[in-house]
C-alpha cells in the first residue's frame, strides 16, 4: 500500500481542510515528518491508519472521539479521505465523523465511501458503502489485519518495542493477533468438550453396567450361590462375571434333571390316555349300535315313498325316448305355418312392383323427350368456364387492392393511436412530475425528523432507565431499613449477652481470689470489694453465635447501603442526564407521545421517500416510453404515405381490366353463381334421366323376382303338409308301444333331465343308505354281543391329574431354562460394558493426556499454539538478525530463550541477546535505549518479511516510524539511516517522524507540520 493523497478535515490539530500530496515527494521513496512537539505528526499516521481501518495509530489513540479537532468550526464535519494505490490498482476512501452541531440533539453526517479509480472515474468497491462492508473489503485489498498493520507498516511511538520487551503472555497477545494462532487454541477448547462427552460415555456405560448388575438379583431366583454372597459384597464386575459362569453351569446340570422328571410324567400320563380312550372308544361304538338301529326303522317306514319314486323315474324315461318324435311334428307344423305367412307377404308384394312397373314405364316416356334441354344447358356452362382465368385475374387484383386497402387503414390506425397514445404518455409524465416535486417536499425534512427521533428515543429510554433505577432504589431504601431494625436488634442482644459472660466471668475470677495474692487482671494485692454474684449461665459458644449472627447481619447492612447509595448516584445521575437533555420528569408522557408522533411522520416520510423512488423509476421508464413512441410514430407515417402510393397504381390496373369483362356480370363470384346455377340445372336434367332409367330396371328385375318366389313357396308348403302327415303316424305307433293310452298320459311324464337325474339319485341313496345301515347292524350285533358300557369317571380323574404333573414338570423345565438363557445374558452383557468399559477408558486417557499437552500441562511450560508462534517467532528473529547484525556491528544476535517464567506461566516466547563480543545471551531487557531500538526496528522489519512471505498476496510498500532514533550515537544512527536507505531501494516509501537534526540533513525529503500562532497547524514538503 503506497498513499498518494491524505485529506485531513477538522482532524487532531488540522482545523480546516489539509491536503497532503505525496506526489510532491517525486521520485523520493524516504522523507522525514518534522515539527514541534504537539504540531501534529503523528496525527498524520493516525490518519492514514483511520482511514484505513476506523481507527489511530496506537493503542492509547483508538478512541475515535478525541480526533475531532479542538479548532474545527461547528458546520465542518471531522473526516479523513486517503488516495492509495496496491496491486498496481488505485483507491479512494472516505471516514466521515457524525457530528452533534450547536441546536441540535443527535450526532449527524456520518459517512463512508470506497472506491476504485479506473481510468479517472470512480467504481464502487463495495456493493453497500457500509462500514462493515468496507472494513473487509479493506483488510482483503491490503491482506493484514489492523494490528497487523500497527506493527509492521505503522510503528507508533514506543508501540513496536513491546514484542522485544514484553513477557511471553503479552508477545502471545502480540503474536496471536498477527498471525490469527488463536486457531490452534481453539483446538484445546476442543479436545477439552471431547474430554467432557468421553466422560459422559464412560460414566453411562459404568451405569449401565450398575443397571445390569442391579437387575441380576431381581431376574434370578435367590439361593445359597456364589453369585449371591458376590452380590451382597458389591464385588467387581470379574467376580460377578465368573459366579454367572457357576450359575449356568448350575442351571445347566438342573435342566438336565427337570429334563427326565417331564418326559416320566409325560409317560405316566400317555399310558393312562391310551386305556381311558380305549375304553370311551366301546362306549362310543355301543352308542352309535343304538342310533344305527332307530335309523333302520325309520328307513324302513320310508319304502314305500321312494318305490312310488322309482315308477315315475320309469315313465320319465320311457317318454324321454319318444320326446323327439313330438317335437319333430311340432317343428313341421310350425315350419308350414310359417311358409304360409311368407307366400301371403310375396303374393302382396307382387301385386305392388306391378303397379311400380306400369308407374316407371311412363315416367321413361316423359325423361326421354328433354334430351334437347340437356344439350343446351352443357354447351351454356361450357362457354361460361371459358371465362374464369379472366375473371380469376380480375380477382386476385381484386384482393391486391383490398389487402392494400386494409394496410393503409390498419397504417393509419396505427398512426392515430400510436399518436393518441404520445399524448396520453405527455399528460401521464406532467402529472407523475407533478407528484415527484410534492414528495420532494415532503420528505426534506427527513435528516430533521430523524434527529429529532433519536432525541426522543434517547429521552423516553433515559425515563424508563430512571423509573426502574427509582424503583429498586425505594426497594432498597425499605430493605435497608428493615435491615437496620435487624442489626439494632442483634447488636442488643449480643451486648447484654456479653454483659452476663463478662459478669459471670468475673464472679468466678473472684471466689479464686487469695487475699493477699496479685489479681491477675489488674495486679492489685488489695480488693476492698469483690462480687461474688454470679448471674444466669452463659455458654461460650452461644455468645460466638451471636456474635457472629450480629457480624453476617452487619456484613448484610453494608451490602445493602452500598447498593442503595449506588442506586442513589445512579438516579441522581439520570437526573442530570434528564436535564441536559431538557426533560423534565413530570413531562414524560408528553415526551412518549411526541415520540410516537414522530415515529408516524417518519414512517410516512420513508413511506414517501419509497414512492418518491418508484415515481421517479416510472418517470424515467415513461420518458424512455415517450421517445420509443415518437420513433414509432414517424415509422408509421412513412409506412402509411407508401401504402397509400401503391394502393393507387393498383387501382388504376384493375379499372382496366374490368372493362373487357361483360357488365351484368362484374365479379367472379357473380360469373361462379351463374355457372353454379346452369351446371345444377343440367346436372339434375342428367341425373333425372339415369334415375328413371335405373328404377325401370330395378322394378322388371324386381317383379320377375317375386314371381319365381311365389312359385317356390307354393312347392314347399305342399312338401311339409306331406312330411307333417307321415311324422303324426309314427308318433302314435311309438306311443303305444312305450304303454302311454293317450297324449295327456304321455304329456305328464315328461320330465327335464335334471329331475330325471334327481329321482334316480334319490332312490339311489335311499337304497344304498338301507341296504349300508342293514349291513352295520347285522354286524356290530354279532361284534357288540355281550358288551357293555364303561363308567369313565374315575379313569378321567386320574388322567387329569396326570397331565397336571406333567405340566408342573413342564413348568419347573421352563424355569430352568429361563434362569439358563437370563444368566448368559447377563453374562453377554457384563462381558459387553466390561470391553466398552475398558476402551472408554483408554480413549478418554488418550484425550486428557492429549488435551494435558496442547494447554501447557507439561515440563516445558509451553501450549501447542505458543509452540507454533515460536516457530514464527524463530523466523522473525532470524531475518531480524540480518539487519541487527548491521546496526550492532556484529556484536548482537536475537535467539529465542529457554527459560521458564517464573510463578508458573507459560514459557517459550521469551527473547535473548547474544553478545559475541562477551560469548554469553542476556535479557534483551538488559540492552540500552539505542540498542532497544535497533533490536525492535529489526524485529518489526522481519516481522514484515515473515508476513509477506506467509501471505502471498500481501505487499508491504509503505513503512512509518514514529520517534526513537535520539536514543542512538551518531555511528548507529548512520547505521540506522543506511538501514532505512536500503529499504526504501527496494521500492518502499519510509517516513520517519524525528527530532533528529542529523537525520533531518540525511533525507532527501521533508514533510514539515507548522504550528500556526492561532493553534493549529499545516503542513508542506521541500524537497531537497
């Protein structure tokens, strides 16, 4: 960063506006700022880093509010603008101070400005020109950070020499801020909340562990065991492990044993069952004898019915076969009937097509005789179509034209709205203006507004503040008197309880006087009166009680009074506040409905400023409008006036050509509608003609037709009258034979299939369900001759109880088993939390030992981010070294020291002095002013290439010293002056602020700050 121009406004002791150019210097990269003391050179650093970064040049200058000048006049506002040029790119930035003017209330006219100059004109460096956003884009365009900045480009007075004299904690600071290590302590606060969460884990799986332990006792039954004495003795997790081992191995063997008791039981039980179902198998067979022989009678009562059945199934049979025979009569009947109908319906249709026939004939005779007519109308349309390409071409020119019409109409249409539209756009621009200019007065006042709102906030926030400080000062003023009455009260009561013990005390000191024995209070031989009265019994401790009760409710009332009387100076303070403000208290609401309305009016007035800004917005867009139709407009006129031309000459062609069209007949259509009408008369002469013709042949067709049909119908009614005869006969010899006397005999057995197929089946099965249970009875009589039923109650009993055994025996298994898989599970489980346990024990000594190391927890006294910052600290001091070896004439050497802090702080960031001419290191402490310096210069200029070299984007090109060069002899203030020529070889801009005559004659260059008589000051440059 090189600056090129710094502005100071009302700035420090700069009363009005002072430019200095750094141009001026010319080709002349190291000048010296001299003036007298107080003439303000430092507040030149101060505003070139406030420019920067918001800030002064030091820590004791960084507050903002002491650089507004002292002679500055109440309307200039304190800023400072500063032209710099970085990365071969040019900036300008503006700081602008908000300023409370004389009448006003609240601070106005804060400012801020980036921009970059390209090609003289300024481009905004940021999207808001906010300082937030301006601050990162600064610290990113230079790439360092303010302390950064303050310790290697702008060293202010006395600031530069804390990283070579200061304790390691201060140089950690130092070091933190410039190289951002805080990363690296970061990762200790990490590693400590990973310690916490693995304690977390580690604790819950030593609970659950306790859980599991605790739930052993209650899901195992208690007995005589080790795991039972072991969990009476809270023994460790290994011991229970290992008695869980004997108790399955006890379940195990108890299995085994349940194991046989069940499967004997089960035995005992399946023998009993098997006699007892033997024996309800007799009874159940003798039950069924019985039901089988009350079946058989009712079946045999039943024969007669399904005999009766068997007869009609018979007779069904027997007409089925003859059922064909009688439909086939039925079928000839119905076919000769229905021949009957069909030579009825043809003979009445003959007779019709003969009528049709004499009808078509005659309408022949009549289409036959306008053959002439139908010749003339063809030759007609055909002397008409001989006209259509004329009238064609008459047609298209015709649509020419009236295309051509319709252009310069919709041409001229267009002109006028376009036209109507230019006037309305005026008329909307005028009334739009009109609304911009009142806005534009109404939210003028907007700046005044806001301050006043500010005010106002300021005042009804200060009231609320002091209410609220009003009220906790009368609780205190209560609790402070309450508190009083307490003290009073413990203070008597102590006091007369000391009394008693004093007196008591006394009394007992007396009776143990000897008479002429020195007292051992006063040493008096001699006691003309002694008291010998002892009072009620105090006890020692009681009396310290009390005492003490009295020193906590003394303590409490101190308390008390010192938070009533902070209160107290706190209203006292608000009331002053209120005053300065010019508020009184009893117009508090007055103030809160002043703010409310002006909250409103600025709300109005911003509701404004935002229609302002959309009225303006459309007002630019209609003036864009405005002038697109004026464009417009005169493209239309020019379309319209050529249209027109041509509709003219196209006119003049079409005048012509109607003349040799004849004149009845003016258009196409009017020629196609002619034609139209001749072809449709000769089209139906024609088609008149081919119908007549067609349907004399349709009906002769038609009539010979019928009469052949006529003739084979007659033929087949008498084949079907002889078929019907014949099929009668045969029927009544098969009916006969089949034993049916008559046709209603025949007609009442008929059956379906279905039914025949029913009353087979139910005969069927009535059989063979009588002739089956005939058979089982005969049988089962010879099988169940002499036996008789069991009575199966007692055997019943004893098999219950049989399965009642068993199911205990069952039950016990289960228990066992129960116990079995509870005991292994317990078993997994112990096993599982053990492992768990042991790993969360390993990985949170892994994490402790670990966190232990990076905060210092080691014989090296030294943090993991103090061990990095050693590293950039080594670096520092080697490039210092480079130079201090110049400025020392070889005599001194930076190192980084070894030795521990004292009182326990951390170590590693001290620094030694080498002294080659001695062999020994020292403190760098022990070094005089001068040698300080160097040492310091040094370090900050190696700082400065560490940083560059770390940063790759940063380019150091300015460096300013402030002071500590009168502390140097003339050899190393030469040394000092050859030091800085060389840096500024390298293409950097040195400015040294010095009293130093010697140093002033060295540069080539001088920014000289004068001390005006009036007070403030202004600057120049000579060059030399």
């Amino acid at each position: 960063m090189k600056p090129i121009k710094l502005t100071l406004r009302a700035f420090g002791p700069y009363k009005n506006e002072e430019v200095i150019d750094f141009t001026e210097l010319q080709d002349n990269r190291l000048f010296v700022i001299s003036g007298s003391t107080g003439a303000g050179k430092t507040t030149i650093f101060d505003g070139i880093c406030f420019a920067l970064y918001g800030f002064g040049s030091g820590q004791d200058r960084k507050d903002t509010k002491m650089l507004r000048s002292d002679f500055a006049e109440d309307n200039v506002h304190t800023a400072v603008e500063l032209i710099f040029e970085i990365h071969g790119k040019i900036y300008r930035i503006l700081r602008q101070l908000p300023h409370v003017k004389e009448g006003r209330k609240t601070a106005t006219g804060e400012k801020y400005e980036l921009f970059e100059i390209v090609n003289g004109q300024e481009i905004p460096a940021v999207e808001r020109q906010k300082v937030t956003d301006i601050n990162d884009k600064i610290e990113n365009i230079i790439g360092l950070t303010y302390d950064q900045f303050s310790q290697i480009v702008m060293l202010p007075q006395g600031e530069f020499r804390k990283l070579l004299t200061s304790q390691s904690d201060n140089k950690e600071a130092i070091l933190r801020k410039i190289f951002k290590t805080n990363r690296y302590g970061e990762m200790t606060q990490k590693l400590e909340e990973k310690k916490k969460l693995a304690d977390q884990e580690l604790d819950r799986a030593r609970t659950l562990k306790n859980s599991y332990v605790a739930q052993i006792a209650g899901a195992l039954p208690r007995r005589d065991s080790t795991l039972f004495t072991v969990l009476d003795q809270n023994s460790n997790i290994y011991q229970i492990q290992d008695a869980l081992v004997e108790e399955i191995q006890y379940y195990q063997q108890k299995i085994k044993d349940d194991q046989k008791n069940y499967e004997q039981a089960v035995e005992n039980h399946h023998e009993k069952y098997n006699h007892f179902l033997a024996a309800k198998a007799l009874n159940d067979r003798i039950d069924s004898y019985e039901k089988k022989k009350l079946t058989l009678q009712q079946l045999e009562q039943q024969k007669p019915l399904y005999e009766q059945k068997k007869k009609e199934y018979e007779a069904a049979i027997s007409a089925g076969k003859i059922q064909p025979l009688n439909q086939q009569c039925h079928a000839l009947y119905q076919d000769k009937v229905k021949q009957q109908q069909i030579l009825s319906e043809m003979m009445q249709r003959l007779e019709q097509a003969k009528r049709d026939l004499t009808d078509a004939q005659n309408a022949y005779e009549r289409e036959s005789l306008k053959q002439s007519e139908r010749d003339a109308l063809t030759q007609k349309v055909n002397e008409l179509q001989k006209l259509v390409p004329l009238y064609e071409q008459i047609e298209k020119q015709n649509q020419i034209v009236h295309t051509l019409e319709t252009e310069v109409q919709g041409a001229k249409t267009i002109f006028e709205k376009v036209d109507k539209q230019l006037a309305t756009e005026k008329e909307q621009m005028a009334r739009i203006n009109g609304l911009v200019e009142q806005l534009e007065e109404k939210t003028g006042n907007l700046n005044e507004l806001l301050e006043q709102q500010v005010y106002l906030r300021e005042v009804v926030n200060t009231f609320a503040r002091y209410k609220e400080l009003v009220v906790k000062a009368n609780q205190f003023k209560e609790q402070y008197e309450k508190i009083v009455e307490e003290y009073n009260a413990a203070r008597k009561d102590y006091e007369l309880e000391e009394k008693k013990w004093l007196s008591n005390q006394a009394a007992l000191l007396a009776t143990n006087l000897i008479p002429g024995t020195p007292c051992p209070v006063c040493g008096s031989t001699d006691h003309q009166q002694v008291n010998l009265n002892h009072e009620e019994a105090v006890d020692e401790n009681s009396l310290r009680n009390r005492k003490s009760l009295l020193a906590s409710v003394e303590q409490r009332k101190y308390s008390i009074e010192a938070n009533y009387n902070t209160l107290q100076e706190q209203v006292k303070k608000y009331e002053l506040e209120l005053g300065r403000l010019k508020a009184s208290i009893d117009n508090e609401d007055t103030f809160i409905q002043q703010l409310s309305a002006v909250n409103e009016n600025v709300q109005q007035v911003k509701l404004g400023m935002d229609k302002l800004a959309q009225y303006k917005k459309q007002l630019k867009q209609m003036k864009e409008n405005y002038e697109q139709l004026e464009r417009i407009r005169k493209q239309t006129e020019e379309t319209f006036r050529q249209k027109n031309e041509q509709l003219l000459k196209e006119n003049i062609v079409l005048s012509e050509q109607q003349k040799s069209i004849p004149p009845h007949l003016q258009e196409l259509s009017q020629l196609q509608q002619v034609i139209q009408e001749t072809e449709f008369q000769k089209n139906a002469l024609l088609a008149q003609w081919e119908k007549v013709q067609k349907h004399l042949l349709e009906v002769e067709k038609f009539v010979a037709t019928t009469e052949e049909g006529v003739k084979q119908t007659t033929k087949n009614i008498e084949h079907l009258e002889e078929k019907l005869k014949h099929a009668k006969e045969q029927f009544k010899q098969s009916m006969a034979v089949a034993g049916f006397d008559n046709y209603k005999q025949f007609e009442s057995a008929l059956r379906t299939d279905d039914e025949i197929q029913s009353l087979y089946q139910l005969f069927m099965e009535f059989s063979n369900e009588l002739h089956s249970i005939s058979t089982q009875v005969k049988e089962e009589s010879i099988e169940l001759e002499g036996k008789q039923k069991v009575d199966l109650t007692i055997a019943e009993a004893e098999v219950q109880s049989l399965k009642d055994e068993y199911e205990k025996a069952l039950q016990r298994l289960n228990t066992s088993k129960d116990c079995e898989r509870h005991a292994i599970d317990f078993s997994e489980k112990l096993d599982h939390v053990a492992d768990q346990i042991f790993q969360l024990e390993e990985k949170s000594n892994q994490i402790i030992n670990l966190y232990n190391l990076l905060r210092g927890q080691n014989s090296k006294k030294i943090s993991f981010e103090r061990y990095v910052q050693m590293g950039y600290l080594e670096q520092i001091t080697e490039a210092a070294n480079i130079r201090l070896k110049n400025l020392s004439n070889g005599q001194y050497y930076l190192q980084c020291s070894d030795r521990q802090e004292s009182h326990g702080r951390q170590s590693g960031l001290s620094l030694d002095v080498y002294d080659t001419y001695t062999g020994q290191s020292r403190d760098v402490k022990s070094l005089s002013g001068g040698e300080k310096f160097n040492a310091s210069l040094c370090l900050a200029l190696g700082m400065a290439d560490v940083i560059q070299s770390f940063q790759g984007n940063v380019k150091i090109d300015t460096m300013f010293i402030d002071e500590g060069f009168g502390s140097l002899d003339e050899e190393s203030l030469m040394k000092a002056i050859d030091t800085l020529i060389d840096l500024q070889k390298s293409g950097r801009m040195i400015g040294v602020i010095s009293h130093v005559s010697e140093l002033k004659a060295a540069m080539p260059a001088i920014l000289q700050v004068e001390k005006l008589k009036e007070g403030y000051s202004k600057t120049s440059i000579v060059v030399k």
